[in-house]
C-alpha cells in the first residue's frame, strides 16, 4: 500500500502542479511499472528462469475464508481468501469517507466544479495529490489481496489479467458509489469465473467491451438530447 501511495503520488503532483491529464499519466507509468516489475521477475527473484518468483512462505498468504470457519460459521463453504472481506469493509470505509465527511465534500465538490471549489477556499492541489496517493495505495492493496491470496509468488498474470480495466468499467457502471461497486464487482466476478467454462476465452473479455460501450453510449445519450 505505501509503494502504492508513492507511485499515485507522481501523477498527482503532475496533475496538481503541470495540469497534466491523470489518466494518460497513470497509463504511460503502468509500462514503466510493468517493465520494472519483469526486472525482479525473469532475473533477480526468477525461480529456474521462469517468470515468477519462488513461492512466498505459507505464513504470508491471505488464508482462506473455509479455514476461518470455525471462528465464523458464516465463512463455512466459501473457498475465497480473505481479501474478499478486506474489500468489502474497504468500500464501507470508503462510502463514509465520501459521504459522510468533510474531506468527501471537498472531493465531491472539487469535481463537480473545481471553479467552485477555489471560490469557495479549498485546496485543490493538495486535494489531488492526497486522492491519488489513497486511490495507488488502493490499488496497491488490492495488488497485495491477489498476490498473497490466489498465485502466492510474484508473476504478472495479475498484470496481463487486466484487472484494473474491468475495476474502471465497475466503477463507472456504480456510478463511483463504494457500496454499488460491491454489487457489480460481484456480478463482474461471476463473469470472469464463467469465462473459463466458455470457449473462445475471449468473449468475456468482448462481453465487458460491449458493456462498456452501452454504458458510454446511453450516458452520451441521457446527458446530450437533441
């Protein structure tokens, strides 16, 4: 979560201090993040010249929720790891934060109208530059849940999953509410679990790009009437 920080710390500055676009930033430092990453992969921490790393000891997995279940009858059946709970109880904390506090206003506010914002004394520089540290150490914990909880070794099948595209779709399709996102992260999983049963592989993947192009579409289309 702190590399996180660090790293949705750069695109932050840029936006706050050169006006620079965060979402071409953040895209053109995914290659340099990857490429740092196959660095440690296929030399330094390559296990046999494999791309990946040894396996992590068993004591830094994320543990399953059945083996918890005898200290949580609810987790009896469910073969998740626990960074399932972690992302639920983040998206509360979140919805509260957004909602329910002073700092959520100002970043409600910043983005609805940022003139307004200004006019009204809020810093909009340091405003950027803290969401973008929070949303990379999001990020970064969310990296952390897959990493220690599903492949237990450094590899980048994460990466080429492309899960933070379909993190983008989720988010637009809740309409960046935390809690609506629970829901459709759901819905999203139970897509990408059953593509494996389907054959071409690739057409959950084309069912997410329809998706999102209907969604693009019909927001156009309700906001911009003739």
């Amino acid at each position: 979560s702190l590399s996180g920080a660090l790293w949705g710390l750069i695109p932050g500055f840029l936006k706050a201090r050169f006006k620079v676009n965060e979402i071409i930033s953040s895209l053109m430092l995914n290659y340099i993040s990857i490429s740092w990453m196959n660095f440690w992969i296929f030399g330094v921490w390559s296990e046999g010249g494999f791309p990946m790393s040894p396996k992590f000891p068993q004591n830094a997995w994320l543990p399953r929720m059945l083996d918890l279940a005898n200290t949580v009858p609810a987790f009896r059946g469910l073969t998740t790891h626990l960074g399932l709970v972690l992302g639920i109880v983040v998206a509360v904390i979140l919805w509260f934060v957004i909602y329910r506090s002073k700092w959520g206003y100002e970043i409600r506010l910043i983005g609805d109208n940022a003139t307004a914002a200004n006019y009204a004394g809020i810093n909009i520089s340091k405003n950027v530059v803290m969401v973008m540290m929070v949303s990379g150490a999001l990020a970064g914990l969310g990296g952390m849940s897959e990493i220690t909880g599903v492949v237990h070794r450094l590899q980048t099948s994460p990466v080429a999953a492309g899960y933070g595209f379909t993190g983008i779709i989720v988010a637009w399709l809740a309409k960046l509410n935390p809690i609506a996102a629970i829901l459709v992260s759901v819905l999203f999983g139970a897509l990408l679990l059953a593509g494996r049963e389907i054959q071409p592989s690739g057409i959950p993947k084309m069912i997410q790009g329809i998706i999102l192009v209907c969604l693009i579409a019909s927001d156009f289309l309700l906001r911009y009437r003739i």
